[in-house]
C-alpha cells in the first residue's frame, strides 16, 4: 500500500472507531508506530481536527465527516451476499434494514457497478432457514440490547415436552450454528446460559440496564470446555461421501459435544479434538457418519460405537424384527 492509500485508509479508520490508537494502526498496515505518526500530522496539517491522547488514540472532532468513499464492485457484491444472508438467517426488521442499507449503497454506485450488481442479484440464493417465524423481531431486539445492556424479559421453552418459563436475561452476545443462539446471564439460573431463538414464545426488552459484563462469547465456550474436561477424545472423519445434511449437522452440532479445535489432514480427512465427560453422548452423536468416522482415542469410545450399531441391527434385523 502506497502512502497515499494508507493516508486515506487511516482516515476511514477513524470516521468508524471512536478512538484509534497508533500501534494498532503500525500492525494493521505493516509500517511502523513512528510512520503512523507521521501520517496522523499529514492529516492535521490538512485540516482534519484531531485528538490525541497519550497511551489511549487518536479521535476525530464530532461531526467531522468527508464524502462518502467509493464502493468497489468485489465490495459491493460481498455486501450484496451479507444482504441475502440477513433476509433469510436473521428476523424480518433485520432484512428489512439491510435491504434499506443496500438501497443506500446502490444510490452511489457508478451506473455499471450497479447494473453489474444487479445481474448479480439472482444468482445467489440463501436457502437454509433456522426457525425462526417470519415476523418475529426476536434477533433485532437482542441485537439491541446487547449494544445497549439492556435486561430481556423472556418466556422460555427448553423442552418441547415442557411448559415456557419466564427468565430475566442479561445478554452479552448470539451467535449462529444450525439455529440462533443468544448467551446471557440467567438471573432465575444465577448462572450464564444459552438460549435457542426459536424457543422463546415471548420477548420483551425491560426498561431495566444492566452494569457492562467483562465476559464474551469465547470466555463462555472456554468456561463450558473446561467443564467438559474430564477425557480427552480425537476423531478422523473421511466426509468426503458423507451426505452434506449430515456434514452441515456436524459442524453445526460440535460445540455442544465438547469441540476444542480440528485440522485438515493431507488425504482429505478432518481431525477434530473434543473433551467430554460422556463418551456414550458422544458415541450417540458420530454414529450416523459410521465408516467415516476413525477412532484415534480413547478406545472406550470405539466399544461404544460398537455397542450402539449392534443395537441397532439387533432391533432392525434381529430375530424379533417383523417385515411388513
């Protein structure tokens, strides 16, 4: 990157971060602290109002805004796909706004950037769905409160074989596998949980905000780990003839079964290491990929795959079982 480029990438940083501090910035564009400084006296000497503050950033003068920078087409096709992805995987006030953003972007492409982008349009399609209702707000209203710390009033059904409660929720985060998930401090459970979108019947912000949590999504995951902790457990998966419903299923499903991390072995097979407390849980879960699944340990998890699949044949093709 030129200086120039680096100069005006710089002032873009600071029109989208409250404070910038020079060292993030040496890092970002691979130059030095001493350059960066360099940089942010270009700016001030071209009239952009400044603050710095020792060992904390740079920030701009409120209000201070340049003419918004022209959109390439690989960046305007990337935000046409965040587009698609909000219509389909969040809730009806979100697509609705991201649509609202793309109507803005569109405005200030050159005429063959938005034909191109239009043409572009109908070729990418978003097909899964992850249950939640049409109309809901339910993701929207969350967003919200976590940018804001705001309490969540919530009627919860864990089980469908079990009435709704009511929770009071501080939530610190969502996160998307196969459904929404948003994490959050359960003041019934004294505890942090988890919660799937599609399983609150009932939402209503509280008028009650909450101090700000240190706590993140990858401290709660860690916490849940080291809870799991107790057998160390690594698996080969040959996916390449795996239905892909079924490998979507397991990427989708790992967190829950202890997953701490994988790799991509050079015959095409992923490694994957979990810790787990329950190797039967476990068993229960990797056996619909039968072969492609290679036990590397414990050996008491090989004994229950095999205790599991002689179930099943014993149940299917057994004595006892009746052709109809």
């Amino acid at each position: 990157m030129n200086r120039f480029d680096r100069i005006v990438a710089i002032l873009m940083q600071l029109q989208t971060r409250r404070v910038v501090s020079g060292p993030s910035l040496a890092a970002q564009f691979e130059v030095s602290v001493r350059t960066i400084y360099r940089d942010i006296r270009t700016l001030e000497l071209a009239g952009v109002p400044l603050f710095g503050e020792p060992k904390v950033g740079y920030s701009l003068a409120e209000g201070y805004r340049l003419p918004p920078v022209m959109f390439t087409r690989e960046e305007a096709a990337a935000l046409l796909t965040a587009e698609k992805l909000a219509a389909h995987l969040t809730d009806a006030p979100t697509a609705k706004l991201s649509g609202a953003a793309m109507d803005k972007l569109r405005a200030v492409l050159r005429r063959t950037d938005r034909d191109y982008l239009n043409s572009l349009t109908p070729h990418i399609q978003v097909v899964r769905h992850t249950g939640q209702p049409a109309e809901s707000s339910t993701y929207q209203q969350l967003v919200a409160a976590v940018a804001t710390q705001q309490v969540v009033h919530i009627h919860y059904q864990a089980l469908a074989t079990e009435p709704a409660t009511p929770r009071v929720i501080e939530p610190i985060g969502l996160y998307l596998t196969q459904y929404w998930h948003v994490v959050g401090y359960c003041r019934l459970r004294q505890a942090f949980r988890n919660f799937r979108l599609d399983r609150i019947q009932r939402l209503t912000l509280g008028t009650e905000f909450f101090a700000p949590r240190p706590e993140t999504l990858q401290q709660y995951w860690a916490e849940r780990a080291s809870q799991w902790q107790r057998e160390k457990v690594v698996v080969r998966l040959q996916l390449s003839d795996t239905p892909m419903n079924l490998t979507q299923r397991l990427h989708d499903t790992k967190r829950q079964y202890g997953w701490a991390h994988e790799q991509q072995l050079p015959d095409g097979s992923v490694e994957m290491t979990l810790y787990l407390g329950s190797l039967p849980y476990l068993a229960a879960w990797l056996l619909p990929y039968g072969k492609a699944v290679t036990v590397v340990e414990p050996p008491a998890l090989s004994l229950h795959l095999r205790e599991l699949a002689q179930q099943v044949q014993n149940f299917f093709c057994g004595p006892s079982a009746m052709l109809t």
